[in-house]
C-alpha cells in the first residue's frame, strides 16, 4: 500500500511540474514576439502603432493589450486622426483639421522570425473601426515584411568596470569606462598618468600617448579623450 502511495505522489508531481514547464514555455514563446510601432520600430507591446508615418496623422492608442501570445495580439483602444469631413476642415490643409477619436479594435497576428531584428515579429495588422467617420478607415489591413524593417545593431563591446581591465586597487576605483579604448592601453595611458600626476602634484591636464587627461587632486583621473576615443577614471570624491 505504502508503495502505491508513493507512485500516486510521484506522479502528480511529475503532472505538476510537467504543467508548470508547459505554462513557462507558453509564456517564453509569447514574450519573444514583437509588434511594431506601425512604422517598422520592433516593439514589445507598443501603447501607440502609427498608421500614417509619414506625418503621424493617423494613431492607434491603446491603454493595455488583452491578448498577447506566441499566435496573435489583441486590443482595444482608440483611433485618432483629423476629421477631413468636419466642416471647418473645407479648404483648408489637414493640419488644420479638428481631431476626431473613434472606439477600435487591432489584432496582430502572422508571427515570423525576422533576422534583421533577431524578434519572432507579427507581420499581419488588422484594425477595425466601423464607426469612424472615414471610410477608409473603418477597417485597415496592414502587412509587414521582415525584409523592410532596418538591421538592428549589436551591442558595441565596451569595458563597464575598471575589474574588466584588471586595474590595480590602489587607484582607488569607482567607475571606469574604457569606450572604443581596449584595456592594455587603457591601463598604460592610466597607470602613467597616475604616476605623473603624483609626480607633478595639482596638475589639473595631463597628455599621455596623444591623450589629453583630466585630473582631481592632482593624481586621479576623471578622463582621458582624444578624438572619440575615452577613458573615464574614478569619480572625484
């Protein structure tokens, strides 16, 4: 008996734990599907999508989106755009036209790996506003294609801490930058003007290999630059 039990136990624990996996999985899936702000931006849930980019006449709002998941998005929200049918609008440009808000609904859907923004992306955009003044934008249909959104570039490699470079504790580090520098010249230029600065006492500039150093009481650099390249020392106090 004592046996049989136990099997019971262990399978629903194995049930549950096989439930839990199937629900992060769900959700993982989901998360790594993006939208679009209307004009080929990725974005993760977008309050806003744009469906005139050219001058921004015409947006959807919404406040929250009620469905999202790995096949299709949806939400409610409101459509604004000017009213081209309002009297004061005749005969004059569109900017001038008062705006109007009309009650709407838009659903993502088509989701498809673009390599050019590394995102699972919903490709398809349907929006419906039957009581919308325009006719026209009662219902949109709205197509994307990978190929149109732009390449979305890595991330530039930049050395966060003075640790990442191995800088000796006696510099007495708080935060340093090493932007488009690598570490073993950061650290010469570093160590030397740390040296010379300890050497020359209140010097306020230094120049070490072609850089132009910044220093604090006379020995700690604040920053070192020459044209985009910069080192950023520890910050003075």
């Amino acid at each position: 008996m004592t046996s049989i039990c136990q099997v019971k136990r262990f399978a629903a624990l194995c049930a549950l734990v096989l439930s839990l996996a199937l629900t992060l999985a769900s959700s993982a899936s989901a998360e790594n599907v993006w939208g679009s702000d209307g004009c080929l931006k990725p974005e993760w849930k977008p309050s806003t999508i744009v469906l005139a980019c050219g001058d921004g006449k015409v947006v959807f709002e919404t406040e929250g989106w009620d469905v999202w998941n790995s096949d299709e998005a949806t939400a409610s929200g409101l459509l604004k755009h000017p009213d081209i049918y309002a009297q004061s609008c005749a005969n004059r440009p569109i900017y001038a036209c008062p705006w109007v808000e009309t009650i709407a609904t838009v659903r993502l859907s088509a989701p498809a790996y673009c390599p050019s923004t590394r995102h699972r992306q919903f490709l398809r955009l349907r929006l419906d506003a039957p009581e919308d003044r325009d006719p026209e934008l009662r219902k949109v249909d709205h197509r994307f294609a990978c190929g149109q959104y732009p390449p979305v570039k890595p991330p530039r490699r930049r050395h966060a801490y003075w640790r990442d470079c191995g800088y000796p504790a006696a510099y007495a580090p708080q935060s340093v930058i090493a932007h488009r520098v690598n570490c073993a010249k950061a650290r010469r230029v570093i160590r030397k003007v740390w040296r010379l600065g300890q050497e020359s006492g209140e010097v306020a500039v230094l120049h070490v290999k072609s850089f132009d150093c910044v220093l604090v009481g006379g020995s700690r650099p604040i920053s070192c630059k020459r044209g985009s390249h910069k080192i950023r020392g520890p910050l003075p106090g």
